[in-house]
C-alpha cells in the first residue's frame, strides 16, 4: 500500500526513509508532472533534446515523487512499501500543462485540490527533502525507467534553480547528485529478448512476466515497479550494473557516456548540500 506524503506528515516520513536506507540502499524513483509543452521529435539530437527537457521543466511544476527501497536481495522494508510525495506547487487552473496528461492523471486518481490544500511546498522543503533522500553517506544506488524528466524535475526540485543551459552541465550534476544512478530502459538495450528497450514500463514488465501492483500513474506504485524489474533483470543474469550502464540516461545517452570518460567530477562531502542549507537559511526557507 503506497504512503502518502504531504506537508503534515513530511518530516515523519522522510525520517522513516532515512532510518532504512542503510539496509535498503537501492532508491528506485518515478515522478508524475503536467505533460510536456514542448514536443521533442524521434530523430532530434541530443543536445535539441535536453533543451526541449530545460524547456519543459524549467516551465512546468512537479505533481509527485514516488520512493520505493530495495536491499541488493531485491526485498522491500515490508511488502509494497512505496511513498508518493505529493507537492502542492501545481495549480491546474493556472500552470502550464498538457490537456491530455492532466486527463491521464485525473483519470488514475490524482487529486489536484487535494495536493493543493495538503501538498508539500517544494520551495520550502527543498533542503529536507535533498538531505534526507540524495544526500547520504551510504553506497546508495537509483534506479529509473526513462528517467530524463525524473532525474530532471528531482533536480529542479533540489537546488531551486532552473536546469543547466548546457548538456554537459546537465550530465556532470547528475552524477555528482545521483551517483550510481541505471535506467532500466537504457540498461534493456543490451538484455537478449527485451526488444532492445524499445518498450515502455508495463511493456517490459509483461517480457519478465511481471504482474504490476497498484495504479498505474500514481508516482509510488511506478517506482515499486521499477525496483521490483531492477531486481528481476539481475535474478535473469543480465548485466544491469556493469560499467556501462551506471550514470547514463536514455535520451542522452551518448553523451552520458562520453563525459563519463572525459569529465571528472568529485563528490567527497557534496559540498552542494551545505551550499543549498546557508542559502535557504539565508532566505528563510529551510526547514
């Protein structure tokens, strides 16, 4: 049963989270947002992707983040255990958004009112919320599925700032935020029998025979679903955390690679976080 988070029970939660993560250090992560303003074609290049991405998300607000924690035996804390973080910043009334996503999202249970009246303010909690699930000393890994506009709305999230102007930037703090961090869509490529990643979620949950659990579009249950087929890819033998797969996005994938092998970045201390602590401080923000 999925956890939901918002302003009242917040703290409590991500304390809850962090207590765990030593014995289940593997983070799968989904996130739910209003669509896209912009369309990015099939054949655009990299670089035209991630602007279309900056575009995006630099313009639109996060509707959801969900958590699900794995040990490297593929077990959860206790059966279903996922959060779906709620955040009110979205008004559909007013933002930008794609009619036919807030449909989607409407249609599988969202409740924008709700998150309105109830959400979590991602200005105000911006610090918590890096410190207590992107800040940690342990030998964390995240997993996602497709996970470009994840990775960039939790970064969008976290340092309160608009992303990146260049690709290279973009790729070089996913790495110092992330770490290890393997997309499942990118990682199926290489995996016999997966129609090389061309698939979507449910598509390559039905390849490894696995049922799905909960509702489809809630943030949660999608990040419980990817842990689950992080786990069972390993189980099958396919390499899903060898060197070539670690801290490369489908979309941007060849870059990711090749500033893997020419830029280097040091994340001893992430000195990002106590950067991002003065500077709410300083502006009353921190929680």
């Amino acid at each position: 049963m999925a956890i939901n988070v918002g302003k009242a029970n917040l703290v409590e939660h991500l304390e809850l989270i962090l207590s765990l993560r030593g014995s289940y250090p593997i983070v799968a992560i989904d996130t739910e947002f209003p669509g896209f303003i912009r369309d990015t074609p099939r054949n655009a290049t990299e670089e035209e992707r991630y602007n279309d991405v900056k575009h995006n998300v630099d313009n639109m607000h996060l509707i959801q983040l969900g958590v699900a924690l794995f040990d490297e035996g593929g077990n959860t804390p206790w059966p279903g255990c996922c959060w779906q973080f709620n955040f009110s910043d979205f008004d559909p009334d007013v933002d930008a958004s794609s009619p036919d996503s807030i449909e989607l999202l409407a249609q599988s249970g969202h409740d924008f009112q709700q998150y309105r009246r109830h959400g979590i303010d991602a200005r105000r909690c911006a610090y918590l919320v890096c410190v207590k699930l992107f800040c940690q000393p342990y030998s964390s890994k995240y997993v996602t599925f497709h996970g470009l506009y994840d990775v960039a709305f939790v970064i969008k999230m976290i340092t309160r700032a608009p992303l990146p102007n260049t690709l290279n930037e973009f790729s070089d703090l996913v790495r110092t935020i992330f770490g290890q961090i393997y997309d499942l869509k990118y990682i199926s490529r290489f995996c016999g029998g997966l129609r090389r990643g061309e698939i979507g979620l449910v598509g390559l949950s039905r390849l490894l025979n696995f049922e799905p659990v909960g509702i489809r579009h809630q943030a949660a249950y999608d990040s419980l679903l990817i842990g689950a087929l992080f786990n069972e890819m390993k189980q099958r033998r396919h390499n899903v955390e060898d060197d070539r797969s670690a801290s490369v996005l489908y979309g941007i994938e060849n870059r990711c690679v090749e500033n893997r092998r020419t830029r280097r970045i040091d994340r001893r201390g992430w000195p990002y976080a106590r950067r991002q602590q003065n500077r709410l401080l300083a502006m009353g923000l921190a929680v």
